[in-house]
C-alpha cells in the first residue's frame, strides 16, 4: 500500500530539509509533515510545496500524540548525527540520537496505523580498525571504534529499529547507511576537513575513502519513502579514492603526522571552532572504509549517479576551492630547493 501521510524528522539539517521540499511537491501524498526544533532553511521553506513544519523535539513524548493526530503512516527518521561538522557537546547529540530514537520508535509501536519507516544510519557502525575486511557488506558485525563515541549512537539506534521489527513485524522498515556524505551544500566534518587549507593525514597511512553525494543520498531516502523497499542497504558511491589524492583535487597541502599527534591536533581544530574530529573520525583516516553496494543495486533498484570521485569533484568545484599552492609556485619552489644540491661546486684536486 502506498505511503499517504508522511512525517519526517531532522529537517533542519540538508538532507531531512530537502526531502521534506521533494516529498511536499509529490501529489501522490495527501499531508507530508516536518518536525524538529529549529525550522528549516529559508530556501528550503520557499520550496516545500504542500508540506508543513511543526515545530516538536523526538525527545519529548509528545511526537507520539502528533503521529496519532496526523494518521501519520510513514515516519523517516533523518535526524540522526554520526558525525557532527564542528564542535559540538556530546551530551545533546547523543540525547538526539539515541533518546529521540527510542521516543519516535515507541511512538511508531504504539500507532496502529504507522506500517513505514525509513532511517538513515551511517557506515561508521562497521568501524575501522587494522583488522577491518577490505569491503563491508551488510551483514558485517556492527563494531563502532569507541563505546562514547557518535557511531557507537547509531549502532545502538539500529538495536531499538531490530527491536520495534520483531514487536511490530507489520511495518515496513528500511535503513540506509550511508558512507561519508559530501556535495557543495553539505556541512559536515568530511567537507570542512578538506575545506582546510593544510590537511592533517597519519604517516605511512594512505585511508581508502568511499563517499555518497548527498543527491544521491536525497534519491534513497525519496525511494525508500515512495516505494516498498525492506532490509538494510550500504549507500555509496562507485569506486574509491585514497586519501592521499584526495587532497591533491582539493588543491589542499597535506601535512603527515605521527598518528599519537593527532589528538593535540584535533584538539586544536575543535578550539578553533573548525572540525571535530572523534575517535572514529581519526581512525577513519587511519584504516579506511570501504562497503559493498551491490544489495542497494540488485535489490533496492538504485544505482548512485555519482561516483566517489565524480562527488568529491562537484564538492570541490561547487565549494570554489583553489588550491593553496599551484602549480607553478610549487614547480619553482622545488627547482630552488633542488638547485643547491645540483650546482653545488665540487672543488678540484
């Protein structure tokens, strides 16, 4: 049966926000309702078609009396934060994503009418480690690095989705974890990290990166949330990127450090107000993560128009970065450092 009346969370964020817009001009919905405690953007709200904004926290207990209220029969919960852009205070968001998960699924338990939901998770629940398979497919042990740590939210919100299946097997669940998000309008600690005019890598590691563009991720959540399509699905794009070249298309200099360095480094950035970089976040530019789209290809029916460095392009050109040295400065400064060593006078015998 069709989706009819739709809410979803998180539209303060890109991705809920523009969702929220797609889903309000698809006339195929009688009501298509956004909640979250800030509004979204203003150029999301001069979009948004027939949808509306309701201003409520998931936290509360009352998301339950407006899903009754609306007859709501399909919830996507995209509030969900694996990696915040910036500094942000553990407490709220762990609060967001874990107590604000488990009032929305009691909610969607208690209605008889909610047969839907559709969650947007992270590939960050596989981890990253030395002993990391060279490519996660779904059915892979959910390993957050740390226990304190934003994934280890999202591999404990997905706990409660498996619980909800097996007390409410009627709904239709789908869960798309995505691997690093990244476009021109997407804020987050990926898009900032090679925003930064020098970039800080671990020495002697070269991270495999695997990215989705956040179209693409918009297009999942939009399928997901129109047709019926059960189960679990890696989200990424084609082909992968080492991080070492990465950062050579970003223009960026890189600066390799000792990986016990790090820390005092991302301390820094946070207190600069610029990235935050978690455990996970660090040993991501360690190992490396790389999934397995096949199932998202084969059974969900949705092939990413974007490939991992075709995202990581648009971001660089959609962003207008430059890069900190060209070309030419660097050929010369080169020449000068080489020309001692290649003039150097050798006195006769």
């Amino acid at each position: 049966m069709p989706s009819n009346i739709v809410l979803v969370t998180g539209v303060s964020g890109e991705l809920g926000g523009k969702l929220l817009a797609r889903l309000g001009n698809n006339p195929d919905f009688e009501r298509v309702i956004g909640v979250d405690t800030s509004p979204p953007p203003k150029r999301i709200i001069a979009r948004m078609g027939n949808a509306e904004f309701v201003r409520a926290d998931i936290r509360n207990p009352l998301i339950a009396k407006i899903i009754s209220a609306a007859k709501v029969d399909t919830v996507v919960h995209a509030s969900t934060t694996a990696h915040p852009p910036g500094p942000a205070r553990r407490t709220p968001v762990k609060e967001m994503n874990v107590i604000g998960t488990m009032r929305l699924l009691a909610a969607c338990q208690r209605s008889p009418l909610v047969r839907k939901l559709v969650v947007k998770s992270t590939a960050a629940v596989y981890g990253a480690s030395a002993r990391s398979p060279a490519v996660f497919t779904e059915d892979s042990p959910l390993m957050a690095v740390s226990p304190k740590g934003f994934a280890s939210d999202a591999v404990e919100m997905e706990g409660y989705v498996r619980g909800l299946q097996r007390r409410r097997p009627d709904i239709t669940v789908t869960v798309a974890r995505f691997t690093s998000m990244i476009g021109p309008e997407v804020d987050t600690v990926t898009t900032r990290y090679f925003a930064m005019p020098v970039v800080p890598t671990v020495l002697g590691y070269d991270a495999r990166m695997q990215l989705v563009h956040s179209s693409d991720a918009l297009s999942v959540l939009e399928l997901a949330t129109v047709r019926e399509k059960p189960g679990v699905f890696n989200v990424g794009g084609d082909g992968v990127l080492a991080l070492s070249q990465a950062v050579r298309l970003a223009g960026r200099a890189e600066l390799p450090l000792p990986m016990p360095a790090l820390p005092s480094v991302s301390r820094l950035l946070r207190g600069a107000n610029l990235v935050d970089f978690s455990r996970d976040q660090l040993k991501l530019l360690n190992f490396g993560r790389v999934v397995d789209t096949n199932l998202l290809k084969r059974e969900f029916g949705y092939a990413p128009r974007w490939s991992t460095r075709e995202a990581f392009e648009d971001y660089v050109q959609g962003r207008a970065l430059r890069p900190v040295i060209d070309g030419r400065s660097l050929s010369a400064l080169l020449r000068k450092v080489a020309l001692p060593s290649t003039n150097e006078h050798v006195p006769s015998q």
